[in-house]
C-alpha cells in the first residue's frame, strides 16, 4: 500500500541577491521564493517554486502560484498515495500553472525517492557525477562594469559565459566581451523575447562573433517567426520561453525554429516532463542545456542532477550559490574546476538548513489532506 501524504505546508522565504539581476523584462533585486514541503507519516520532501514576484518572464507569480496550490493542486491529491507520475495525472485537468505543478510534483518526489533511498540523479538516468557550469551575466549601466563582471566570472572558473541582451545593448557588449576574453571563450546571449523579426539585421550582426547560441530573441508563442529568423543567421537559435512541454519541443525541432533547447524543468511542469523534452531532443540530435531560475540551493541540486542527463552536452546556468546569495538555504553548491557535483544522497541530497531557514522564512501555511 503506497504511503499516504498526511499534508503540504507551503512556506514563503525573503533572499536577497549578491547583487541586482537585470533581463529584457526587468530588475530582480531579491527572491520572494515558495517552498513547498510534502509531509507524510515516514517522512518529508522538499522543492521550491519558480515563479518571480510578477508575472514578466511568463504568465505565472509567486502569489498566484500559491493560491493554485492551495486553492485546486494540493486539494487534488486527498487520499492519493506518495507517486509523482500519479500526482501528474491528479493535476492535469488544471490548465496551465506549470511552475505551481513542477514544485508540488517535485516535493512528492523528493519525498518519494527519500523513502526508497534513491537519489534524483539516478531517478532521471544521470550519466555524469558532475556538470560543467555556465553563468549567466545581466543587462549593466556600463560596458566596462560588463566586463568587471566577466572577468570575476572566468577567474572563478565558469565554463560558459552567458550574456543578457536587449535592443540597445547587443552588439557592443557584446564586441567588448570577446575581443577582452578572445575567441576560446564559450559566449552565448539571452534576449528574453525582447526582439521582433523587423530586428533581424541588427541580431545578424552577432553573426561576427562566433557565438554558441542566440537564446529566444523573438515571442515565445511565435515558433514560425522563429523559423524564418533561424533561416536569416548563422548562429544556433536556442528557445526557452517557447519551449513548455515535449509537444512544443517535437513542434519547434519540425518547424526549424531552434536547434538549441533551453530545459527548465518549471517551465515545463517539472522533472518528468524535463526529462521527457530532453528525450525528445536528443532523438533528433538537438542539443539541450538546464536553465536556471535563481533558485536557491533546493531547486539548484535538482537542476544539476537532470543536468547530468546524456543529452545535456552544452554547459547550462547551475551556477554556484554564491553567484546570487551570500547564504543559501541549503549547504553552498561551490564550483570547483568550473563544474558542480551532483547529489548522490536519498532524493534532493540536500535539505534547508533549518537555522537559515527560518530566519529567512516570511509566512507558513498548512494545507492538511
């Protein structure tokens, strides 16, 4: 008989960024972040939500994804036992809200995967016990603040240097940043959507730069223009926003309108789902990468570990914890020799360290079942 889930608190913590993060699509400063934690009578697990404070980068925010968890998920799985794959199915006539799902799907796994004594990684089919690791560098008031950046960022070791870009800040930038660090430097930028295809000529004259990608630069429900775009560069066009599902993932690989994908597990509802979009993309010869979502240690050790999935050949953004948080809620993840080790204990591999936890911690809420 599986374990039945006795309850879900879902708790609200306060992080401070290192430093101010800033996108096409705005200014993050600190994480308001929802932690979800599944109890049942042998035990616990842990995830964390995605979602940002306001709804810029997609459609979902931290408040509206509590209130759909509290509201319609968590309600769905009265008297289900501890199963992920069940849990998907529970929650499946509830469209959309994908970041709420993946964080309530995970927390059961976690859980689920504690109790068998099975890590996460090789849950998914890790292949590697560490990753390579990319960083991703903000919008700056200044080229030459830009490129005191990046420079802290190769001397710490990351593989990978990944630059956000919108109108106004492409080109230039992006010249700077690889005539000071050469041509050996794995360089690619990150649009957010924030072009459209009149910009084509302007995102042509990235071509010169022998970049590994160029990262969503049209809207993310618009796969044909995409398509055409691709058909205009030289670079790899790589999707993230477009990409919520494995069904949009065999879409865009059919249309031409990527060769690169993007994996974020909220994005796309959770782990299984992630698992299942880089399933699809290996079978066509796509290379995948895991994004990040600033998370903290939590959501960091599971992105590492489906990083170290075989498909994952391209270095994704799981940086260090101290890449955006002077204390994380979890041991530090450190980078050593530009890489990450994945987690080998029960589940996660990691847990809130519960001092830090709490006094970062702004409201709890029990939701029984």
């Amino acid at each position: 008989m599986k374990t039945k889930i006795s309850g879900v608190e879902l708790r609200r913590i306060a992080m401070p960024l290192v430093a101010p993060f800033r996108t096409s699509f705005g200014v993050e400063r600190s994480r308001d972040v929802l932690v979800v934690r599944v109890v049942t009578p042998d035990g616990e697990g842990w995830a964390e939500c995605a979602a940002m404070s306001e709804p810029r980068y997609c459609s979902e925010y931290v408040d509206g994804a509590q209130d759909v968890l509290r509201r319609f998920l968590i309600p769905a799985l009265s008297g289900s036992g501890l199963d992920a794959d069940a849990l998907g199915r529970a929650v499946e006539p509830f469209t959309g809200h994908r970041m709420a799902k993946s964080a309530l799907q995970t927390a059961v796994l976690d859980a689920q995967l504690r109790a068998s004594g099975e890590s996460f990684g090789s849950f998914l089919g890790a292949a590697r016990d560490r990753v390579p690791c990319g960083v991703s560098v903000g919008i700056m008031d200044t080229v030459g603040e830009l490129l005191d950046a990046v420079e802290g960022y190769v001397a710490e070791g990351y593989v990978r240097i990944k630059l956000k870009i919108e109108p106004g800040w492409d080109v230039a930038p992006v010249r700077a940043v690889r005539e000071r660090f050469g041509d050996d430097l794995l360089l690619q930028v990150d649009a957010n959507a924030a072009y459209s295809l009149a910009d084509a000529g302007q995102l042509a004259k990235l071509d010169d730069f022998g970049l590994l990608m160029i990262e969503q630069p049209l809207a993310n429900d618009d796969l044909v223009q995409h398509a055409r775009l691709a058909g205009r560069l030289r670079t790899p066009l790589c999707l993230d926003e477009s990409i919520e599902s494995a069904a949009h993932a065999a879409a865009a690989i059919e249309l031409g309108a990527c060769s690169v994908i993007n994996v974020k597990p909220a994005r796309v509802g959770g782990y299984l789902e992630a698992r299942r979009v880089h399933d699809v993309a290996r079978a066509h010869g796509v290379p995948v990468w895991c994004g990040g979502m600033l998370e903290t240690g939590i959501g960091r050790a599971a992105n590492v570990a489906l990083a170290a999935l075989p498909g994952f050949t391209l270095p994704g953004d799981t940086s260090g914890s101290s890449r955006y948080f002077a204390t994380d809620v979890t041991e530090p993840f450190v980078l050593r020799e530009g890489h990450l080790d994945v987690p080998t204990g029960p589940g996660l591999g990691v847990e809130p360290l519960p001092d830090v936890l709490a006094e970062v911690t702004t409201s709890r809420e029990w939701i029984a079942l």
